[in-house]
C-alpha cells in the first residue's frame, strides 16, 4: 500500500541548507533504490549475536512515578542488557484496562528525555527505553554527543555500538516478556531515524516482534550514504571514512538497515521522506524497498525539518499506525 503525494508538493523550495537535501531524487527514483552487495557471513553474524543476546537475563526492575498522564500510568524502568549495560527508561501502562499487547519504541540520535503519550495504544504496555550511552543509559565510555557515538568501537564488527543497541531493543523485549507474559506474540516495533534502523536490524532477527513501523530510518545503504553530505551523525561517519574506508566498509557491511530488511518476514509500516538533511532519503527508500513481504508507506515531505505540511501529516501518520497495529 502506498500513499503517494503530488511531486511539486512534496520539495521543500526553501532551507538554509548548503546541500540538497532530496539530493535530485524523484519518488519514482526513491522507490527504485535497490540493497547494497552484503558480507557473505550476514547471517551468520546476527544469528550469533542474537542467540548471545538471548542469554541474557534482562532482570527488569519498576519504580511507579506516581503520576496519571493522559490515562497512563507512569514508570521507570531499567534492565541489564548485554554486556551488563544497564538500560533505563519508561514504561507506560494503560490506567484502566488491560495489558493486551506491547510496544518498544526507539527513538532518535537527539535521545530521549520523556516518553511519548500521544501514541494511540491504550491496551498496551510501552517500553521506551534509551539506547546505550544515549540519555538515561549515559555510560562511559560511551559519549552521549551522537557525532562520537556512532563511532564508539567502529573498528571492530563485534564491539561497535550499533550492534549494542539492537541488544538493547532485544532484552527489552525479552523484560516485557517477563513483565507481561500474556503479551507473547502481540508485541511490535516502533522506531524513528536511528530507531528506525536499528528496529529494522532488530526485527530482521527476532521473531518475538510480530508487526513493525519505521519513520525516517537510518542506516540504509551504507555504501550509497557514504557518498552523501548530511549533518549530525552521518557527517561524523562520513569524515571517519575519508581517512579510514577500509574499516568503515567492513563494519558497515553488518550494519546496513537495508540488508536486514530483506530478512524482514512480518508486516511493516514506513514513513520515509523526499526531504531530509539528516538522514538520506534514497538510504530511507532502500530499507522500505527491501523490505520484501507485506508492507506499507506513507512519503513524508521532509524529515528532520519543519514544513507547512508537518501538523497534517502526523496526524495522518497516527491515524495509519492505530489501524496498522489494530491487529497486533
């Protein structure tokens, strides 16, 4: 299913820019945005990382806030994640009724400073959790400065950071599953710019996550990413590579969101821009398009940036995601 615009309406015609952030991609190219070639040992790597992850005994622990937002009960939440990393965050429950389903929900490289009460899921458990080295899980020797944090450990596949926080989104659930048993295969995924392409690595792996949703993901294409000026964290590993290509293509080629896409078995729901001076467009496109069962797209005008248009189409956005999960 897709939801397609008007092409004038959807460039952005005015930014304070040095760049052109749709990078003279039509829709009609967007869409047409094919995975890069992949280590012949993909497979093999996140299997592996996955049953490691699995070992893990996340040992959740709550603390009530006291508080009643919107209908929701509000909670702290940490638990152990590989490597011993403690993981904290939020967790919203539904103030009257019952917990029906759950939902992880990652966020950007911006981090995370209040969970989300907006989203339509009043029978739900929602885990925000803050991702390794981000915000509430702040750690050294990790840096909080996203610029540095995508780097951490990038010369090795094993060690770098990414592949930490897709642990991350892994133990989460598997604290949900401890938390709420009765949630076992009505959990799903939402995530956001980095969230959106670690979930679609976590996904790609975890058969515990039954529907998924991706807004602006990052980390597609590595390769074809590489060669475009963004801002922020992609800049930081655009720099990197100029003076070490050799080390950031072998890693990148286990952390490629497009590649696991192709993995990706259960639903999805995306929301990929024409306009983003963050993240790529024609990188957010090749993860929607890898994607190789059912799914859905809803093209966003910008990403990372205000427009006229942004009020109407989040709302819009809500209203796709309440009937997309409506299932789960």
């Amino acid at each position: 299913m897709l939801e397609f615009i008007e092409e004038d309406d959807a460039l952005i015609k005015e930014h304070p820019y040095k760049f052109d952030p749709s990078y003279g991609y039509s829709l009609k190219q967007l869409l047409t945005v094919e995975p890069s070639d992949e280590p012949s040992d993909f497979d093999r790597f996140w299997q592996k990382r996955y049953q490691y992850a699995m070992n893990w005994s996340p040992r959740p622990t709550l603390r009530d806030l006291d508080r009643d937002w919107l209908g929701w009960r509000v909670c702290e939440i940490e638990y152990t994640s590989t490597e011993s990393f403690p993981i904290r965050g939020w967790l919203l429950l539904p103030r009257s009724g019952n917990v029906r389903r759950a939902f992880v929900i990652g966020h950007g490289y911006g981090g995370r400073d209040a969970p989300d009460f907006n989203l339509p899921f009043t029978d739900a458990a929602l885990l925000f959790p803050c991702f390794r080295g981000l915000s509430l899980s702040q750690k050294a020797p990790i840096s909080n400065d996203p610029q540095y944090h995508v780097l951490h450990n990038i010369d090795d596949p094993t060690r770098y950071v990414i592949g930490g926080c897709v642990d991350d989104v892994w133990l989460g659930i598997s604290s949900l599953l401890r938390l709420f048993p009765q949630v076992e295969g009505h959990i799903g995924y939402l995530g956001i710019s980095f969230g959106g392409g670690v979930g679609a690595m976590a996904t790609a792996y975890d058969p515990r996550i039954t529907r998924a949703h991706y807004n602006v993901p990052t980390f597609g294409h590595q390769p074809l990413r590489l060669t475009l000026r963004t801002r922020g964290s992609g800049q930081a590993v655009r720099r990197f590579y100029r003076h070490n290509p050799e080390i950031t293509l072998r890693t990148l080629g286990y952390f490629d969101a497009a590649t696991a896409a192709k993995r990706i078995k259960v639903p999805v729901h995306f929301a990929c821009a024409r306009f983003d001076p963050a993240v790529a467009p024609p990188g957010q496109f090749a993860v929607y398009n890898a994607v190789p069962g059912e799914k859905e797209l809803m093209v966003l005008d910008a990403g990372h940036h205000e427009y006229p248009r942004q009020a109407i189409q989040n709302n819009e956005l809500m209203d796709q995601l309440n009937r997309f999960f409506s299932s789960l």
